[in-house]
C-alpha cells in the first residue's frame, strides 16, 4: 500500500540505452539518500555538481551531476534529488537497486510525481493534463495546444472566471445576511448581473471552440470513400509515401477499415482506407461496407474517389464533415475519355505518377485549419473540461433568464457554477467566499 510520506524514487527519462539517464527521488528522505549515494555533503540546492555515487560498501555505481531540490521549491512541493548517470542498462539497475535497499524509498507508481505535485498546489488538473499531452505530443500542433494547458495560461481563464463569481456571490450574499451594515450599500446585487451575463457569453465563447482542441489534440479524422477499384489504397500509400494499404486490380480487396496517422504541416490527421462502397451478397465484404458507412459518418473529411471517366457512383449515406470529390487514375492512357471527363471534381489526381497529390495536400490543410481556426490555443480539449464548462455555463443561463428567483436561490445557482470551473482545475476552496466577502466590505470590523 502506498503512502504520501514515502519516498519514492523512478527512472525519469527514456528507456536505456541511452546517453543519458535521469533518476528522480522524491519524498522526505530524498536529500539524505542522495547524501549516501554520494558519501558527503550535498550541493547547493538546484546547482548540478559532479559526484561518484557508491554502494553501501563503498564500491563505486557511477559517476555523473546530482542536483538537489528542497521543498517547496520542487516539480512535487517536496524535497526532491535527481541523478544524471550514464544510461546504459547495468547501470540504471545498480543505482535503481540501491535505492530500493534504503529504508523508506520505494519505487514510484505510474503518473505518482505529478499526483503529488497536484496535491501539494504546485500543479492543477488542467496543467497536469496538458504535461501528460505534451509528452505524447507528436505534431508541432498538439506540441503548442499541450503548453498552453501545461504552462497554466487555461488554467489562468478557468480562475479568473469563478473569482468573478465569488465576487458576485459575495455581492449577494453581502446583500442578504449585512444589509445592516453602513457599508453595504442596498441593492448591491444589481450591478452584477451584467458582469455575469458577460461571463455566460465568455464561456459560450470558450465552448465553441472545444471541438478545435479535440481535433488538434486527438486528431482530424479523414477517410476515403468510393466504390471497389477507385484507386483509395493507392492514395493512401502515396498521402503517407509508404506501402500501408494492399494494392490489386481485385475489387474488393479491402475488407477491413485500414488505419494511418500523418502529419500534415504539424497537424495530426488519422487517414482511414475503407471497403469499396457496392451491392454484394458476400457477408465478409457487406460487414466491411457496413463498417466503412460507420466511418465515413464520423469523419471530419471524406474523399469521394472515382475513377477517370466515371462520375462519382456510390453513396456515402450521412456525412457530418466536409466532403471532396476525387478523380483518380488521370495517368492512364485512355483515348475513349472526353476531354472534360475530370470536370466537377475538386481534385484530379494520379497516385501512381503523384500529379495532384500535392494539391490535395493543400486541400486538406486549407480544410483542417479552417476547422481550428482560433486566435488562441488557451482552449479545451478533452470532453471532461468541455463537460465542466457546459454545466458551469447552464447554471448561469438558469440564474440570468429566471429574473423571478429569489436570490438566495440565484446565489445557489451561482455557487454550482463557480464549482463546476473549480472542478476543472482540481480547487474548491469554500473559505475564498467569506475572505472575499470580508475584504471587500469590511465585515466584522
């Protein structure tokens, strides 16, 4: 079972072997373990220093910086010791084994550093959200939405906003229980519902571009569409310039839904090869069709696909995202086409000799980014903000549009919202509301 006042110890970087290794310590017994890994005095605190660390008999694990980080001044609010030794595999085990002998230290659990971090106020949820997306981060877009949450820039709007409520409650609640007070003005409740019809809107605001950050953070989803032989697999290999998809002369080849990830001018986008789109009574390949309507409904982006000299012939059924006809196969020598035969599509292009990849490319990227189009990317991205803000939101809707509830009911309601961003974050303080009330008026003097 584990316990806050252990100490905990883990490998911090990346799996060895490699040039470099970081082993972090943390808990109350950190500084002593580093001081008898080291065998004497520490150095200044978050100076590295070069040091050899040895076993308890003396015999020499390593030699590399050590750093030491007194609380609370630390990535957990606790005192913290990190070592940068050789990363090679022996190595790391030695040292991992040492540490495991010392009274008090045990080895970390998964996600255990930020959990105490959040614990001890050094990070909220949002921020340690953001620090899990920016380690998995993998296009220059979900690298900069993750630092925006990770640096704590959202996490800055979510408080502002629910101090603006406490403040309104406080109003109100000022009104009700020291309107005997001389230095409550009567009525003061009034001058606030402007300010919190501004907030409902500054949410609304917010909300709308929720969906921005899902796609920028899990991914804009694209999926080719058409009928058997219409050239899919071929563009999907020559879009991801690798053999992901089997290409025949068979129709039907793809059955199954085939899946591949490319970044697209630092934007993640999920391409998805679907079963040609046709009537058949064979059941494998009507359970593939069915499974690529299911895909082609949830798709932010469908490429309709047709081959030269035929117009686009099957059915995409229900389509929520943006469609692009495709004329495929434009290199093939076929002097019976007419002339006009690419005509109506957005793109004609060849997978084989790459004539239009290039501007479907641009398509796509034109597509993507006037989904996400922001001015800033302070914005959500998981559902579970998005969850929190939409009920924040309808309980301040409920407050301005019933003028005829009491205010102690208004002020309930009020309450609700301001914890709903406050579980956003992680912090729900209930002393914030008569601290506010007590500085703004004087209260109890």
């Amino acid at each position: 079972m584990t316990a806050a006042h252990d100490t905990i110890f883990a490998l911090a970087s990346g799996a060895p072997p490699a040039g470099v290794a970081v082993i972090r310590i943390s808990g109350p017994m950190a500084l002593a373990a580093l001081g008898r890994l080291i065998g004497g005095a520490l150095p200044e605190p978050r100076v590295a220093a070069l040091r050899t660390l040895r076993t308890s008999s003396g015999d020499i694990l390593d030699k590399g910086l050590v750093l030491s980080f007194p609380g609370p001044q630390s990535f957990t609010g606790e005192d913290c010791a990190e070592l940068h030794i050789h990363g090679g595999k022996a190595v790391i085990a030695a040292v991992l084994e040492q540490l495991a002998g010392f009274d008090s230290l045990r080895l970390a659990e998964a996600g255990e550093f930020s959990r105490r971090a959040f614990e001890n106020g050094k990070l909220d949820l949002v921020e340690i959200e953001g620090l899990a997306d920016l380690l998995a981060a993998e296009t220059e877009m979900q690298r900069r939405l993750a630092s925006e949450q990770s640096s704590g820039h959202l996490s800055a709007i979510y408080e502002r906003w629910r101090e603006r409520l406490i403040f309104a409650r406080a109003m109100i609640e000022a009104e009700l229980d020291f309107s005997d007070e001389g230095d409550i003005p009567g009525s003061v409740s009034d001058r606030i519902w402007s300010e919190v019809a501004t907030l409902a809107d500054e949410i609304d605001a917010v909300l709308s571009t929720a969906k921005t950050g899902e796609i920028i953070r899990d991914g804009f989803r694209v999926v080719l569409a058409g009928a058997p032989n219409a050239g899919k697999s071929s563009l999907m290999n020559a879009l991801v310039r690798r053999d992901v998809a089997i290409v025949t002369e068979i129709a039907g080849t793809t059955r199954d839904i085939v899946h591949c990830e490319l970044d697209l001018d630092g934007y993640k986008v999920h391409l998805f090869d679907t079963a040609g789109l046709r009537e058949t009574d064979e059941p494998v390949e009507r359970e593939g069709i069915r499974r690529a309507f299911v895909t082609i409904a949830d798709a932010d982006l469908v490429l309709h696909l047709s081959e030269l000299g035929r117009a686009p012939q099957a059915e995409l059924g229900p389509v929520r995202g943006d469609v692009l006809t495709i004329c495929t196969k434009v290199d093939l020598d076929r002097p019976d086409e007419t002339a006009g035969s690419q005509k109506g599509f957005d793109v004609s292009l060849s997978a084989v000799s790459g004539t239009g990849i290039d501007e479907l490319r641009a398509r796509m990227l034109m597509i993507v980014k006037e989904r996400t189009r922001v001015g800033s990317l302070a914005i959500p991205s998981r559902l579970r903000h998005a969850q929190r803000l939409s009920a924040a939101r309808a309980s301040l809707r409920e407050c301005l549009d019933k003028k005829a509830l009491p205010l102690e009911l208004k002020a309930e309601l009020l309450r609700q919202a301001a914890d709903e961003l406050a579980r956003v974050t992680g912090r729900i303080d209930t002393e914030m509301l008569l601290g506010k009330i007590f500085s703004e008026f004087c209260v109890g003097k």
